[in-house]
C-alpha cells in the first residue's frame, strides 16, 4: 500500500488531477465565482512567475501559457478560496509548482482519466485551447 500511496502523490499524478477536476469544474462556474477565481489566478501567476504588470497585462499573459497549467493554476486558486472539487470523494492534490512541466506528463494524464471514469463513470480530458481570462 505504501508504494501506491507514493505512487499516487506524485507530482505528475497531482497536477493531472487537479486539471481534470478543473476542466469539468470550469463548465459550473458563476459569473461571482469566475471574478474571485480571476482575482486569486491573477495573484498566484505574479507569486509564480515575477509579473508586476498590471491586472489586464498579467491576464495577457495568462492567456498565452498552456491550458494544463492554467487549469492548475485554477485548482490552487479554488483550494485557496475553499471551493470542493465537482466529483465527491475527491481532494485537491497538493501542487507546489503549478508550472511544473512534470505535471504535464501525458501517461499521468491518461491514468488520472481512467481512475475518474472508473470510479466516477465521468469522462474528462483536457481542451486543446487556452482559457481565455479576458472573457472571464
């Protein structure tokens, strides 16, 4: 059981997780929530990456990083502000880096789909394009 506890918690496995749970959180949202989340994305991308532009610049460029990322970046801030994932039973993984290219392994990716579809009965996958923060 320990190595499958290890197994689990690793990062790979954590981010792919939590930007799962966040693509198929995204479709819920509410117009306040999608404010308080922006807000939170907004912060944490200066915390990560050094942006000491304004809030439509660092939205800018938030627009242009991959979507896995951003969808991590999504679960700390929901974490942050409390929100519960969408599938009961399911826990925010912790994830320290949300850039992190180890959270974009593919193989993860596929493994976390069919845990969820397996114990949820729920397809999810990732979107090709980047969440759009402007539209927010």
């Amino acid at each position: 059981m320990g190595f499958l506890s290890k197994l689990l918690d690793m990062p790979s496995f954590n981010g792919a997780t939590n930007a799962l749970l966040v693509e198929l959180a995204l479709l819920e949202f509410t117009e306040a929530q999608r404010t308080q989340l922006k807000s939170r994305v907004i912060d944490l991308y200066r915390t990560h990456r050094a942006s000491d532009g304004s809030m439509e610049v660092t939205s800018v460029e938030i627009n242009q990083i991959p979507r896995f990322f951003q969808l991590n970046l999504v679960a700390i801030a929901m974490k942050d502000l409390g929100y519960k994932p969408p599938l009961k039973r399911e826990k925010w993984k912790n994830v320290h880096d949300p850039f992190d290219p180890n959270h974009a392994d593919e193989r993860a990716l596929s493994a976390v789909a069919r845990r969820l579809k397996w114990q949820h009965g729920i397809e999810i996958w990732i979107r090709e394009e980047p969440i759009s923060f402007d539209s927010w």
